[in-house]
C-alpha cells in the first residue's frame, strides 16, 4: 500500500444497532458486559477494515468503563470512527448508547478506543495503512489526542518494566500486611 494513500474519517466511520434480547441476560437480569465488548469489537474490526480494506486485529482496549447498564429490551447503538492512524495501527473511537424506546430515555454507556493493527492476510504481517484525511476540527482534535493516547501507553509500558524489574520482593511483602490478603509460606 502506498504512503501516499489517504482517506477520509467519514469514508469508514460504522453505526452497528442491536436489540438487546433475554439470551444477553447475566445473572443480575442486565445485559451482559461481555456481550457488550464483544459488539465493540466487532464494530472496531468492521471501522478499520473498512479503512485498510483489508485485514485488521484487536491489538489493544483502553479501559472500558461501564457507566449505565444496559437492559434487555434496549436498542443499543454503537458507533465507530478511525481517530488516529500509524504506520501499521489505527485507534477506533467507539461510543455505545443504549435507548428503552418505549420510554424514550437514551443513555450513554461506553466510551472506548480500540488499538487495531493492519495485516497482510498471507503473511499476518503488519502492513502500511492509508492516512487520514481530517476534515473537520473535532477530527483534528480526535487525531491529536489519539496520538497523545498513544505516546502516553508507550510511556506507560515503559514505566512498568521499569518499575517490575526494580520491585523489592522482601520490601513489597512487608506492605502487604495492610492489604486483603494473606501469604502463605513461600
């Protein structure tokens, strides 16, 4: 694929609408949130595949942060645009809504970005992806903070090997007596 390819935000932005049926239940009587990250996945693939026209993996999920639940019955909305592109990656902005539209009452309950790598179908080696056309300010905004999102895990992971290669066993034992937890012999 060449460098120079690019291709507008709108050009693979994805709306994915399901009702929420009694098998989506948990034990609770809501829907599960299992059910509900695996529609966020599949309208991440189906946002980036679009873009790449071509093969895409989940590489990543930041957090994804229950903030309504969602009942059986509920029409739920997920959309999906491309924010950010790399090289071979592309970050997926989801937001999901659920309406009980028999009520009218819409709620806003998911907000998550998913980290998708481009792959060559025979080899599954990444692969160059198109750029990203932005158009519009709030797409520019989009892009710039994918790209901090980005820097920032890069940042993170680093920090953590850092930290993990630096623990002091015997010093970390000693602190755990404050936790909910007990040590058995070692």
């Amino acid at each position: 694929m060449s460098k120079t390819e690019f291709r507008t935000v709108k050009s693979s932005q994805t709306v994915l609408k399901e009702l929420m049926v009694p098998s989506y239940a948990n034990f609770g009587g809501k829907v599960h949130g299992g059910v509900i990250l695996s529609l966020m996945d599949k309208i991440a693939y189906t946002c980036a595949a679009s873009h790449v026209k071509g093969y895409c993996v989940t590489a990543s999920v930041d957090s994804v942060d229950f903030m309504n639940p969602v009942e059986v019955g509920d029409l739920l909305t997920l959309s999906a645009s491309v924010n950010y592109v790399g090289n071979s990656s592309l970050e997926i902005g989801i937001k999901v809504v659920s309406e009980d539209f028999r009520e009218g009452v819409v709620k806003h309950t998911n907000t998550s970005y998913f980290t998708m790598v481009a792959l060559d179908e025979e080899t599954r080696k990444p692969v160059q992806v198109p750029g990203l056309i932005l158009e519009e300010e709030p797409e520019i905004k989009r892009f710039i903070e994918g790209k901090i999102r980005k820097q920032l895990k890069r940042g993170h992971r680093t920090e953590m090997s850092k930290i993990k290669a630096e623990i002091d066993l015997i010093k970390e034992i000693k602190e755990l007596e404050d936790e909910n937890c007990r040590l058995y012999k070692l």
